[in-house]
C-alpha cells in the first residue's frame, strides 16, 4: 500500500486524524465495506473520520431477527434494501436526509461503550450551530428530549469503530412504516410512537442551511481547519472493498440468514375457511411448516408443507412457491390471493 503522508490533526483527543472522503456515495453497501475495510485494513496507529449518506435503507444490528425488525411489506413495495450491520444495538430506517459518522480507531482496551467520547466532536460541533445537544441514555444524541442520534459500536483485532447516525431532514412518517418496533422501547420512552420520540437537526437550526452545507460545517468543526487531510484509496484498496461489499453487504445470508430461530404464527379466516400456517424459520430458511384449517380441499397439505421446508422465508420465495401448486386442489375455494396475504403478511 503506497504511504501518504499528512499533516496531524488533533480531534477530541486524539493525536492523528485522517479524513476517508465516500464521495456523496448513496449505495450503503459499498459505505459499509468502505468502513469495514478502513478498520481491518488501513493503519492502526492511526484514525480516521468518515461520514455516509444513502437512499431509503433499513438498517439491523448484528444481533436482531431481520425479519422481526421490519414491515416486509412496505420493505418489499418501495423496493427498500435492509441491511445488517457489524455493531450491535437497533435498526434504523435511513434516506437521503441522515447523514451517519463513523469514527475509526484503536481500541485501547476502555473505549467500547464509552459513547461520550466518539459523539462528543459532534455534540460540540451541534452546539456551534446553537442545537443544545446531549448524550441521553445508553447511546443516543437528544434535543429537547427527542432523539437526533443513535449510535453503536464493533471492535475487532485491536481496532474499533463507533458510528451513528445523525438525522438531519429524514421522512420521519417513513421511519414508522418501515420498521416493527417493539412496543416495549416506547414504553421505557414514555411515549405513543416512533415519530414522536424523534427529531430532525434542521428543524433547530439556528440558521437554516443544506444537508451538504451541514456536512461541511461538521468537518470544520470537527477538524479545526478548512485543509482536510484525506485518504486516498488506491485501486488495490477498491479491490477488497468490493469484496467485502459483495461476500458480506450485498450477501442475503449476512443480511437475512444470520437471523435466529423464530417462529411464525399467521392465521386468517377466509370465506372458503380458516387457514392457519405455522413455520419454523433458522437462518431465514423455512426448516419446519404446518398448515391447519377448516377449509375443504381433496389434496394432502402435508405435502405443501414438505414442499414448504428449505424455502427461504421472504415474499419473494413464498409467492413464487404458491404460483406453481395447484390451489383448489390443496385449499379448496381459498384464493391464491387470500393465501398471498397469509403466507407472509
């Protein structure tokens, strides 16, 4: 790997600061590897300071159920992508109008779950832009009680990084139709929704201004200095950048399959009878299914449910399947649309 040599910035502490410039890339795929690569790969004496933007994306901690996390419907109908990150904590909905930072460096052994110290460049360069931002709870940035920021963190080989997203002027409306949050968090939160519990940054702003003029005033702030010392990936890097971004972010088994063991319960009454599905989901794949019901059909479902069993557990999977079998025959008057509803609601 060539040498590049900068001039130090010191940010929050820290003696030598290099800035990884994504280039207003929207595809989270290819920012997820860029960072991934940045903390296994790039030089761990040093640390690096980078900043992502991405179209609509639902994002899911390392250790959720994807498929417990997200309303697949609404996932499926706005052709959304979900992804799953290294860190842990909650997932998250994402557009255009967040903007998440990434702080990239050495884990000295006293630093993960120490989110003071990675959010407190940002909360110092909120508070520039007169916001009254503070760290609340486990891990999260608030204003006025409402949440602006959540963040998390992965450490791996001596090296760690803390991220979190910062929402600037995201869809709110949006953040609820994507996501199945447990009603249990908004309980702790003392409050009736999603949209209620947070805020975007732009609505505090003391003068209005872009997400891209905000970005710049970040980097400032964050910097000290307009001259921003920045890595440069050499086409070496961009090779195992893309590798990573395939084998792992754009992979349906990191994304999906890594979920645990769960089971599904749908059930439904139809004018031609009761139908109820049961599956039994590991890896995202179908490993058991019963069917039962008071509809009137001559075939066996047992059958069905045989045919059911290595399926991956999508919409995508289980529409197909109901496309080639014989409907009356297993389910009597029930429609091929009613089961699409039942099937994976």
């Amino acid at each position: 790997m060539e040498k590049r040599c900068f001039k130090p910035s010191c940010v929050n502490g820290e003696r030598f600061v290099i800035y990884i410039d994504t280039k207003n890339c929207l595809d989270q795929t290819e920012n997820f590897a860029v960072e991934e690569f940045a903390l296994r790969h790039l030089d761990a004496n040093e640390t690096y300071v980078m900043f992502y933007r991405m179209h609509p994306t639902v994002i899911v901690g390392k250790n959720q159920n994807t498929l417990a996390e997200i309303n697949n419907e609404y996932i499926e109908e706005n052709e959304i992508p979900v992804l799953r990150r290294l860190s842990g904590g909650g997932a998250v909905y994402n557009d255009e109008g967040n903007i998440s930072f990434s702080i990239i460096t050495k884990d000295d052994g006293a630093s993960f779950n120490n989110f003071e110290r990675f959010t407190k460049p940002v909360i110092d360069a909120l508070i520039t832009l007169g916001i009254d931002a503070r760290l609340s709870g486990r891990n999260d940035i608030e204003v006025g009680g409402r949440k602006i920021s959540g963040n998390a963190q992965f450490a791996t080989g001596g090296r760690l990084y803390s991220h979190g997203t910062l929402l600037f002027d995201v869809n709110l409306a949006n953040v609820e139709k994507a996501l199945r949050v447990n009603p249990l968090k908004l309980q702790a939160k003392g409050v009736k929704s999603v949209k209620s519990r947070v805020t975007n940054i732009r609505e505090h702003l003391r003068e209005d201004m872009d997400i891209h003029a905000f970005q710049q005033v970040l980097l400032q702030s964050i910097f000290q200095t307009t001259k921003i010392p920045t890595y440069i990936f050499s086409d070496e890097d961009w090779m195992q950048i893309r590798k990573i971004q395939k084998e792992r972010y754009q992979n349906w088994d990191w994304n999906y399959g890594k979920s645990p063991k769960f089971n599904v319960k749908n059930e439904q009454k139809f004018p031609g009878g009761l139908v109820e599905m049961r599956f039994q989901v590991e890896k995202g794949c179908i490993v058991t299914a019963q069917i039962f019901g008071d509809f009137f059909a001559s075939g066996d479902v047992k059958e069905i449910e045989n045919k059911l069993i290595g399926l991956a557990y999508t919409r995508e999977a289980l529409v197909a399947f109901l496309e080639k079998i014989d409907i009356p025959f297993y389910f009597g008057k029930v429609t091929k649309k009613e089961l699409k509803t039942i099937i994976f609601p």
